[in-house]
C-alpha cells in the first residue's frame, strides 16, 4: 500500500483494456472504463491518435494538463502506445499512472501503488518492458475480483460481470474519478487514505 507521495506530477494517464465492441463491457477493460468516466468528467472526448497506437484527449485537472490514453493495441502490447506517447512528449515512468483491472482486490474496492511489478497482468508485463524495463509508474488496481481457480482466470476477466457486480466496479471508478484532483494536485496520501477505505 503506497503511502508516499510519487516524486514526479502526473502528466499521462492511462486505461488499459482490449478493443473492440466484443470486449468493451468485459473485466479486463476496467482500465478503459476509468479513463473514460475520467474524460466525460472533464468534458473531454477521446480521440484516434495513429502515432499514439490509441485513443487520446487532454484535460486539464489538478491545476495541471494531463494527456489520456486508452491504448488500441490488445492487452499484451499496451506499452506499444504508452512508450509512443510517453517518448515523443518525454514523459517520465514516474509521471505516468495506468489504470488497470486487479485480480487480487475485491469487487467494488481500487487501491492505489507506486511501482512494483506486473503481477501477471499481460498489459503490465508490456509497459514495463517497453519503458526498458522501469516498473516506477503508478497504478490505479481496480478490483474486479477473483474466479477462485487460476485456470479460470482469462475466461473470468474477459467475459462480463454480473450486473451487481458491475455496479460495484462502476461506483469505485466514480470514487477514483471524484479523487484524481487530490492524486494530481499533490494530496497523494489523502486520496490513498480515502480510496483505500471505500468499498461499494
């Protein structure tokens, strides 16, 4: 659990997830669905961007621009579009935060990290390598809870939740919208405090 405040301003965040209208409403795309509840708080569209190997906007939050990416390569060549964008704006590992979904929290529970490893979460796997091998990015794990067998694990997270569920995972992506300010403007261990004890 990150306490500490990250020693970079955030300046890129990103939402993970697959494409295509087959995988749009499926777990793995959790990621994806922050970034873009993120976007229409602030008013803002997400945008084809072919150099970018994405969708992306920006948005001006936290007293501060910030670029969004919602990378439109498959799951295990995110950092494809991340190092695309992260290199041609120079934007450091440490001031880019990656919303993805996470096994390993419960339903309608985020946690927020600085650093770390992948946890065999493909699209970490890639970024991490793609950023030669910097694993300093933040996250934002959004849990989408666990099938109970590791066997079960892909078919779990690309298939749909049930609805509760799905209400649950969407009221903790409002709660981390309602505190990405907080994330950027500074207050990282108050939204760490507040997030880490909210549950849907």
């Amino acid at each position: 659990m990150a306490q500490t405040t990250p020693n970079e301003a955030v300046e890129l965040i990103v939402g993970l997830g697959n494409p295509g209208a087959e995988y749009e409403d499926t777990r793995h795309n959790a990621g994806v669905w922050f970034l873009e509840a993120l976007a229409r708080s602030c008013g803002a569209s997400l945008q084809p961007e072919k150099k970018f190997h994405g969708l992306t906007a920006k948005i001006y939050l936290g007293g501060r621009d910030i670029r969004l990416l919602y990378p439109t390569t498959f799951m295990n060549r995110s950092g494809q579009a991340v190092a695309a964008i992260a290199n041609f704006y120079r934007i450091p590992p440490q001031s880019i935060l990656v919303a993805h979904d996470e096994l390993d929290i419960p339903v309608g529970t985020a946690r927020l990290k600085q650093g770390g490893g992948h946890g065999g979460h493909n699209g970490l796997r890639d970024i991490i390598s793609r950023l030669g091998n910097n694993r300093d990015f933040l996250r934002l794990r959004i849990g989408v809870g666990h099938p109970g067998d590791s066997s079960k694990v892909v078919g779990y997270v690309l298939n749909k939740p049930s609805r509760q569920d799905d209400d649950k995972i969407r009221a903790v992506i409002d709660e981390s919208v309602r505190l990405m300010p907080e994330v950027l403007d500074g207050s990282w261990a108050k939204a760490v405090q507040t997030l880490h004890t909210f549950s849907a």
